[in-house]
C-alpha cells in the first residue's frame, strides 16, 4: 500500500476521489485498500487477500456478504418497477408491505413509517418532524433537542449537530441552534471514585434533569439516544439508565426518539435495542441492518401520538412538506423486505443469543493484556478499549495513534476493525459462527500483541 503503482486503481483512487472519514494527506501518500469481492464474514481486496470484516462494513452488512436472496429480490424489482415515489398519496406494492412489516415488528407500538436513504437523513426528518409536531401543538418555543456527548447520529447538517463528537462540528460551523448534548453515560471513563454504577446512573438522569430546568422544560421538545452508542466508542449504558432517564423525560412532556441505526434487527440479542434496555420511545430510526446494506435504505416509525398531530397539521396546511425522491424506492425496499423475512426465517434473533456468549467471552479474555482497560458490550457489538496506564486509567494521546497503528496491524493479519477513539470495536455480520468468531479474536490477539511491541519499541510506555 505504501507504494502506488502509476495508472492503478489506487493511484486514480488517489487521483479522482475524495473520501469521507479519511485524512486525505495520508490519502494521497499511502492510497486506500480496494475491495473487490466479499462472500459470508470475508471480503477479498485486489490482491485476493482476504479480511475478517469485523466491523460489518460500517455496523451493517447483518447477514454478511454475497448473500444472494437479496441480489435476487433486488432485480425481481428492478424488472418489476425499477423506481417509483410516495409523493402526494402515490406508492408501490412492495413499500407497504415493508411499512407493515416494519409497524409488526417495531419495538413498542408505532402507527406509521417514513422512509428515506440514510441514517442521517432519518434523523434529520425526526428533527423536522419533531419541530413540526410543536408548532402543530402551538408549543412555538418547545423546539430544543437533547443529544449526548459521544452520541453519533449522522452528518448532515442537522444530524451531525445531533453528534457529540468534536470532528463532527470542528471547522463545520457546527452545530445548529437548538441543540443541546448532555453527558455520555460511559461509567468507566465518567464514574467518580467510590460511586456505583446505580448511583452514576442516577447522577445521569440528574445532570439531563437539571439541563432540562435551566433552559426550561417548555423550551425541550425531545431527547435522542442510541440504545448502545456505536461510533462514539461502543459504550453500553449503565444500569438502570434508561429507566431513570424516561422518567425525566415523561416528567416534562418530551418525546423520545431511539436511534436503533445500529442496533435495530438482532445486534443487541432481542430485535431492537429498545427492547434489551426497556426503552419506550415515541419516534424510532433505522437503517443500516434494515436492508443488510446492500442498498441504501432507512426509516423512521412515529407512535399515533406523533402521527395524529402531523395529520391534522398536514391537513390544515394542506400538505407535509417533506420527502425524498428515494424515499420508499421499491428496489430498496424489496431488499429490506427479502432481509426480514430472511430475519424471520432464519431466527436472527436466536442466532445472536446463540454464538454471543462466544463472542463477549473472547472479547474478554483480553482484559488481562497490559494495553486493555475495558472490554465492554452485549450481543454481538463489543469494544476494547486501549489505555497507556491500566491502573490510572490514562489514554494514549491522540496524536500517538493508538487505535489507528492497532488497526493497520490487524488488517495486515487480515481482519478489519477500526477504533472508536481508542476503543477497539466490534461488531461483525450477524451470521458470524462460533469458530469464526474465535479465528476472528486469534487474529485481534496478534494484531494487539504487535501494538504492545510496537509500543515500547516508540517509548509510548514505561518499558
Ligand atoms: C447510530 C447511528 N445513527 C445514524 C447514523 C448515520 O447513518 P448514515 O451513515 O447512514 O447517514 C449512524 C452511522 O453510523 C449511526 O451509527
């Protein structure tokens, strides 16, 4: 990778295109890795070398790749009817049987589906949606939505401000008026000394409490909040949490919207991750795993509380004046549907339960290693987190590249994962098997033993 050859793919790559998520320096001096083909948890770069996608892409190819049921319902479509719209009260056949599905399926009672391409867009329309609902209500000022820090919902303009994660904001002119990030509930890095996980819980659901008097719980119109947050380090939240934080919530009349991008449809070990932590939101987004990502597709589930206000607004203004020429595109959504009923047939949910206990029982095994701070996860999302001082707590300093030198060795061992600051992650397609799950952390157990090599060799740790 370090030398590209003139006329490759790597230098047009270079030549041609700019990437998202990459230090385009860096870019042009070592060009990218290229994927050519991809077959279960493996994809196949252009040299035919072979990778362990321990990440599921970006947390999404569920049922790993070349899965050949969706590459079938993809052109049974296209032959069908390649596009059509949900514009002024038109659809196509196969967008409201995945709307139905999606509405039997939800987590907690939901009345209708909205869709669109991305994980960002979804979270922006809940943005416009929610905005909208409190106009409706002629609740003029209820308009602030609450984030965490660390939480990772989208880039777009609206929904990166949404993130609680500097690189997210820094130099975007962002984020936009009305949004608030209270704390990331990580105990590990946030716990005080001598306080429980019951008691950092607890002091969570009083710092929003108290973020929500001083800007006045008439200014508050929502709070959103993955069940696991993904991008911003894999962090499970506390015990009790969910349940101390809805409380405050139902307290002061603001809705709640999970965003299950990544953990909707089996990663946690129940369907959604509102389920396994006991979430009862008003607004649900999902994407991602939604289609196994073989075509872009996400949506976003109101209860009829919602609903019923952005009924009667539309009928009174005459229209709901959002939608996307995708959203609903029928081949999309005869991929999401094929991938349901391939959830449903094939019992993903038991699946998850079945190899997870392999699965976090190998990522913990890794807890004693003198680079590990915390192993952290549930059903088949997982982190290890890097520390430079186990017994402090102290991390590397960015600049040293921790996670970043940890995920070039692996991928030389032939396995992807990235970090997440310093949080190794992992998060690989649902369909992962037992033995596959163990080849997968003999090579992370390399890849970490290479870093802790590589470490003293650059003085990064008392030798
Ligand atoms: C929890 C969560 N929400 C939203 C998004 C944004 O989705 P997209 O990248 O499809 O816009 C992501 C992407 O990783 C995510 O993890």
């Amino acid at each position: 990778m370090n030398q590209i050859k003139p006329n490759s793919l790597a230098a047009r790559d270079v030549a041609y295109h700019l990437h998202g998520y990459t230090n385009a320096v860096r870019q042009e001096q070592e060009g990218p890795l290229i994927m050519t083909e991809g077959k279960g948890i493996y994809v196949y770069d252009e040299n035919g070398k072979a990778y362990i996608e321990g990440m599921a892409g970006l947390w999404c190819t569920s049922l790993g790749f070349g899965e050949e049921r969706l590459v079938d319902a993809a052109i049974r479509q296209m032959k069908k009817l390649p596009y059509y719209h949900t514009f002024s009260q038109k659809t196509s056949s196969v967008t409201v049987e995945l709307a139905e599905k999606l509405i039997g399926i939800a987590p907690v009672p939901m009345s209708k589906v909205y869709f669109a391409s991305s994980g960002s867009e979804a979270n922006d329309t809940v943005i416009k949606m929610v905005w909208y609902y409190n106009n409706a209500l002629g609740r003029t000022k209820k308009k602030k939505i609450i984030s965490r820090q660390k939480g990772y919902h989208g880039v777009t303009v609206a929904s990166a401000s949404l993130t609680g994660l500097p690189n997210n904001h820094r130099d975007f002119d962002l984020p936009i008026a009305n949004i608030l990030h209270t704390d990331c509930p990580h105990y590990y890095r946030y716990g005080q000394e001598s306080e429980t996980e019951a008691q950092f819980a607890q002091r969570m659901a009083d710092s929003l409490e108290k973020l929500i008097l001083s800007e006045g719980p008439d200014t508050i119109a929502a709070f959103i909040a993955e069940p696991v947050m993904g991008a911003g380090g894999v962090i499970v939240p506390p015990a009790g949490y969910f349940d101390l934080i809805q409380r405050v919530l139902r307290k002061h009349d603001i809705l709640f919207i999970a965003d299950e991008v990544i953990c909707g449809f089996g990663r946690t070990g129940n369907m959604f991750g509102s389920q396994t932590y006991k979430m009862t939101p008003d607004i649900v987004t999902v994407a991602k795993a939604l289609s196994s990502s073989y075509l872009p597709i996400s949506a976003v589930m109101i209860n009829e509380k919602v609903y019923a206000v952005l009924r009667d607004n539309s009928g009174k203004i005459g229209v709901f004046g959002h939608g996307y020429t995708y959203s609903g595109n029928p081949v999309c959504a005869a991929v999401a549907l094929e991938t349901l009923k391939i959830y449903e047939e094939r019992n993903i949910v038991d699946q998850v339960r079945r190899v997870a206990p392999t699965f976090q029982r190998e990522m913990r095994r890794f807890a004693d290693h003198p680079l590990v701070g915390e192993v952290r996860g549930v059903g088949l999302i997982g982190a290890i987190e890097l520390v430079k001082n186990k017994q402090t707590r102290e991390s590397f300093a960015p600049q040293q590249g921790i996670a970043a030198q940890t995920s070039k060795f692996c991928q030389e061992l032939g396995l992807i994962t990235r970090g997440m600051a310093d949080g190794m992650a992992f998060c690989p397609p649902l369909i992962i098997t037992e033995a596959e799950i163990e080849e997968m952390f003999r090579r992370f157990a390399k890849g970490l033993d290479a870093t802790w090599a590589w470490v003293r060799e650059q003085g990064l740790v008392a030798a």
